[in-house]
C-alpha cells in the first residue's frame, strides 16, 4: 500500500472536508495507518471514530437514516440552485473517487447576489412575518412607528456609521432596559427618541435589529445606570444631534455622547468589564429581632453545633442594640396603647403567624388576621425566591408577600396591612396600634448606626467573592455543571465612610467584574447581609460554589445602580482607527449631577416613603422555613436535614389522608352494592 498519498489526503482533507462516523473502527484498517487515518474526537459516547471515506474502503456508517435524509435535503437544495458544489476535490492527486456524506464543510452556501435576492426586500420580509399575530392583523411594538412609502421614499437618504451611545437612566417606572414590545422600557423610549430626532431613517423606524441595535449590559426593572452603552448605526451627520436625541427623551434619560466605531464593534462583545454600586441602609445588617423566627433558630441551631459561644462573639458588636432601641424609641408607644388590647396587639406583632396555637386562640377578625398575617401555601419556595423580594410600592409591597410565597411558609406580615387590596373605610384599634408600632420600629432601624467592626465584618464577607466561581446559586435556572455560571470578580468592597441622608444611615457597595448574569449582583448583596445579620461563619460563601442548591433571596432592586462599562482593550484598537476612545470620565461633571438627581435622590425618596428594605428583611425574619438555615452555626446541612424531615412529614400525611379516602370510597362502594 502506498503510504504517501494516504498521509497527503489526510492533511489536505482533515476537518475541511468529507468525514463520516464510525462506531469503531473497522476491521481491514492496517494498525500502521491508523494514526493517519483516523482522528479521535471527544464526543458524548467517547468512542467516535472519523476517518475519511474512499472508494473500494469499506465501512459501516451510523445513523444510516440521518444520512439518509441529509442526502435528500442537499439534492432539493442543489435543485433550487441554494448550494454549489466545491471544485477541485476530484483532482487531489492519490486520492481517487470520494463519496460525499451530507452537507457537512463539502457545500457552500451562495450569497444573496448569486441567488437574485434583494436583501432590502429580503429583511422587510422578515420584519413583516415578525409583526404578524395569529388573526393575520399587523401589530407594532409600542416602540416602533410605522410610516407610509410616500413619507419614506420623500425622506432623503443618508449615511449611516456604526457608533457607540453612552448613556445614563434612572430605572424607576420603567420594565428594564431591554426592548419589550408591550412595556415601556429604556430602549423602547431611545429607539423612538432615535427615529424623532432623525438620527434613525423612517425606513428603519419599525424595527431595531435594522439598525443592528445592542446593548452592552441589560439591566432588571427599576435598576438605574449612571454609565450604560448602546451600539448601533446611526445618521450622525448632525453635530446637534446628541442635543436633539436629548430633547425626545425624558429627564429620566440621558445621552452622554456619540463615538465613531469601526463596523465589527459590539458593545456587548467587547466590554472588558463591568462596575455596579448598591446603596443600602446600615440597619439591614442589624440581627433579626430576638423574637423573630430566624433569631430563635440561629440560637437552637448554634447550641446544636456546640458553637453558641462563637455565634454570640461574632455578634458582639450588637448584643443589646435591639433591648436599647427599644427603650429608646418603642417602650413609650406601648406604654400608650390601650391596656385592653396591648397583650393582643403584642402577640400580633411579634408572635401571630410563628406558632400554630396563637392562630386559634386570638380572637381577630377575618380582616385583622388578613391586615397582620399571610399565610401562603407550601411548595413554591426554589422558583419563587429566585424571582422574590420586589421593591416597588405599586406592587402592594412584594417584598414581604414574596418571599412569604417563596418560602412557602407561614409569615408574620405585619407589613401586609399597607397592601392589602381591599381595606375597611375605617380601621380598628388593634390596627392603628399595629401601626404606629411598626412606625416605631422603622424610626429605631433610622437611628441605627453601623459599628465599625461589624463594617470590617461586611468587608471581609465581601472579599470572599474576588476572583473565578461557580455563581449557579446566586441566579436561576442554572446548576453547579453549566459551565455559564463561573465567572470573574474583581473586586467587590464597601466604602469606609457611610452616607447619612435624612437620618438614615446608607452604605455604598462596589463590585467590579467581567460579566453578571440575571440578578447575580442582588442576590450576592443579599447573602452577605443574612450572613452578617446571622451571625454565620465566613466560609459560607465557598460552601455557596459547591454543588448544593441554596436558595438565596433577591436583594431590592432599589439600591442597584450601573456605574459604567470599561472598554480598555477595545480603546487601544479604537485609537489604532482614527476615533475616540469609550470613556466616560469626560462626562464626569454632568453624571455626577444626574446620578445625584435623578438617582440617589430617588432611591432616598422611595425608600422614605416605601421602607422597601425594612419589609424585605422584616419578611425574611419572621418566615417559617428551613430554607435560610443555612446561615446558621450547623451550615448547609441544617437545611438538608430540615428539608428532608418537612419531606417525609408531608409524605407522612399524604399516607395517611389516601388511606382514609380509601376505606371512605370502599364504604361507599358497598353501600351501593
């Protein structure tokens, strides 16, 4: 056998041209060629064998009927004139006659002008098919704006450059920032900002992806951005242009400035890294109330580990800051509620919801059992709390009734009276002290100041984050195995000196990476504010990267602030083209304004008003769920266990609920018999 034409046809064809698979490989192959001929590929079954395919070589093919119908759609194509053969392979020298298998690398496809197809025709085809619904009446996106031909074809046609918009927005009261056809989002509102101020063409105003419209980073509902970037072609021939797209925007929105890109430019692509702020007040990092369910258990749960010792020296710092708050700023509201029903009111602040005897022994009405407690059912707890914990006062106060539904627990709601739907025209006594007790309480949690060492103690927790981690816990629908879920953090710290405003203590968070998927950043927040409230080892959040599912909740998306996308590599590129560089630091002065109008003063504003942090960790304390034992002394395991008992428990119950149903239908069987 000649050996050189064998090696000659295997380089020249070796992952460019025909190949057909083999389960093994086949008997008649001489053992010296079969490092010539065969190139071993890893694939699911791990014993996949390539090897080419020549006339007078016998094989066994697999997937015999997959190749099969792979034939059959290359010859419709080839009689459309939708593929060509490649030229020249018959004329490789010591390679004699090769059968072709499928389409595979052995067909190219042609261009549209080889095919006589208009590719403006082309993309308004597809547009159109996009804007059908099921009755066959056209629709447009709220964004989109549909003009007449005459109005297009009068407009006069100009270039268009592929640019990168930077930009800032305030989230509040819109459905996020990605283009939504039904919602008012930060997209929709700059498309048509876009189209009014001509910098899109009327023929490209009924649809983004015409103007190949990306953005660098997608931000949750009323998340805000001081820093974003959109890129996109644009006609910027105008030099007012930044000005007039401004004019059609709300104060809401604004656009920094236009940078000239060279074509291949996506924002999303080529962002190096990502930095977010999260303001949060002091007081979410107090300990949950001692009589609070979560506060109970961490003690159980810590005495069980034989570590209640280490617990109360990691809470040192606010062993009595609730029995002084209260001294301060709730004794004297008790002392002033009616002594006829202050054992009520109290058992409804504190226990009601916590314990099954209180829930038969208080004499409420429907609708003050209604206004203190919520009482979801089991079962939704993983996919609940994923998405859980929303922060806007429209929603009714999702916070609390969320994280209630997520954990499937039983809730001491107190907040729930602020949102129920249907409310009495006036309300009880036992409710007006409910809530100028709670309205005690969040004056307490205002005047609350962080002690330095329980700063350094969020610090620490923080660093735990940096560096390259599987992050499946802290986002949904993702496991420990995708390989999505690992990404890079560069740093994450919070700042020394916290920011007093109107009383209340905030502090600033800081966390700098590569990339963050869909409420990574709320959810880390979260977790290390339970940590620290909980007292709980520093290590649990490596016990977070492992495989074990743990359900954290999502933080408010209140305090969620975009600083800026970072473009260093692309920049050095972008200077090599003759253009500017992405940065934001020459639009300093006019962030730094619009983040203290637009943003901070409106996270201030509704958290005043709202007190969306108190309700969601108020809801987290008084749920009834082994969910959070993890932050306790035992660690995962806690949960494990809990899990496991509520599991067989239920299980228990359902025996014994089928077993009576049983003997009542056999009863009733014989009866008619």
């Amino acid at each position: 056998m000649n050996f050189r034409p064998a090696q000659r046809t295997a380089n020249l064809l070796s992952y460019r041209y025909l190949r057909a698979s083999l389960i093994d490989p086949p008997p008649w192959l001489p053992k010296w060629n079969k490092s010539i001929l065969l190139r071993r590929q890893t694939t699911k079954t791990a014993r996949d064998f390539h090897i080419l395919r020549t006339a007078g070589a016998p094989a066994i093919p697999r997937g015999l009927e997959a190749e099969t119908m792979r034939n059959l759609e290359v010859e419709a194509a080839r009689e459309a004139g939708e593929v060509e053969e490649i030229e020249g392979i018959e004329g490789i020298e010591g390679m004699g006659e090769v059968e072709a298998v499928g389409v595979g690398p052995t067909r190219r496809k042609k261009s549209d002008a080889q095919n006589g197809l208009d590719k403006r025709a082309r993309n308004n085809e597809r547009v159109a098919k996009r804007q059908k619904v099921d009755g066959g009446e056209e629709y447009l996106p709220v964004y989109a704006t549909k003009f007449s031909k005459e109005e297009i074809e009068t407009q006069k046609k100009k270039p268009k450059r592929k640019v990168a918009v930077m930009l800032g927005y305030s989230g509040t009261g819109y459905k996020g920032m990605q283009l939504n056809p039904h919602e008012r989002t930060i997209e929709g509102d700059l498309f048509k900002a876009f189209v009014d101020s001509g910098a899109i063409s009327k023929a490209n105003a009924d649809d983004p992806k015409k103007s190949s419209f990306i953005r660098c980073a997608r931000t949750d509902k009323g998340v805000h951005a001081a820093g974003n970037v959109i890129s996109l072609k644009l006609i910027v021939e105008d030099p007012d242009i930044v000005a007039k797209i401004n004019e059609h925007l709300s104060p809401q929105i604004r656009v920094w400035g236009i940078e000239r890109t060279n074509g291949s430019f996506s924002c999303y692509q080529h962002c190096d890294s990502r930095t977010y702020q999260y303001l949060i007040p002091s007081h979410c990092f107090l300990p949950p109330h001692p009589k609070s369910f979560l506060a109970r258990q961490m003690v159980e749960l810590a005495e069980e580990a034989n570590d209640l010792e280490g617990y109360q020296a990691r809470q040192q710092e606010v062993e009595d800051v609730w029995s002084k708050m209260e001294e301060e700023h709730v004794r004297h509201v008790i002392e002033e509620i009616d002594p006829s029903i202050r054992d009520e009111v109290l058992r409804a602040f504190y226990e009601y919801g916590n314990s099954h005897e209180h829930r038969s022994s208080t004499n409420f009405t429907e609708d003050q059992k209604q206004a203190i407690s919520d009482v979801p059912s089991r079962g939704e707890f993983i996919s609940a709390v994923e998405n859980g914990g929303g922060t806007e006062r429209k929603d009714s106060q999702e916070s609390t009734s969320e994280i209630s539904s997520a954990l499937g627990a039983k809730t001491h709601n107190v907040e729930a009276m602020e949102a129920s739907e249907e409310r009495p025209s006036e309300f009880t006594p036992v409710e007006i002290a409910l809530r100028l007790l709670k309205a005690a309480y969040i004056k307490a949690k205002k005047a609350y100041r962080i002690h330095p060492a329980r700063l350094t103690r969020v610090r620490s927790h923080l660093s735990r984050y940096v560096g390259t981690h599987k992050f499946h816990n802290y986002t949904i629908e993702k496991t420990s195995r995708d390989p999505s879920a690992t990404r890079v953090i560069k740093a994450f710290n919070v700042d020394a000196l916290p920011i007093l405003i109107d009383d209340t203590e905030w502090l600033s968070l800081k966390v700098w990476g590569q990339s963050f998927m869909m409420h990574q950043i709320r959810k880390m927040v979260s977790m290390v504010a339970l940590l620290v409230r909980c007292g709980c080892h520093e290590g649990r959040i490596q016990d977070s990267y492992m495989a074990d599912r743990l359900s954290i909740p999502k933080a408010p998306s209140l305090g969620l602030l975009l600083e800026c996308p970072v473009f260093d590599v692309y920049n050095e590129k972008l200077e090599g083209f003759g253009y500017n560089k992405i940065d934001f630091r020459r639009y300093e002065k006019e962030m730094e304004e619009f983040k203290q109008r637009e943003i901070y003063e409106r996270i201030f504003r509704e958290e005043e008003r709202d007190h969306t942090f108190h309700s969601f960790f108020t809801g987290l304390d008084n749920t009834r769920s082994s969910q959070l034992f993890y932050l306790s002394s035992v660690g995962v395991e806690a949960t494990e266990k809990e899990t496991r008992k509520e599991t067989l428990t239920e299980a228990t119950a359902k025996t014994n609920i089928g077993e009576v149903m049983s003997e009542d239908e056999g009863d009733a069987i014989n009866e008619e018999e």
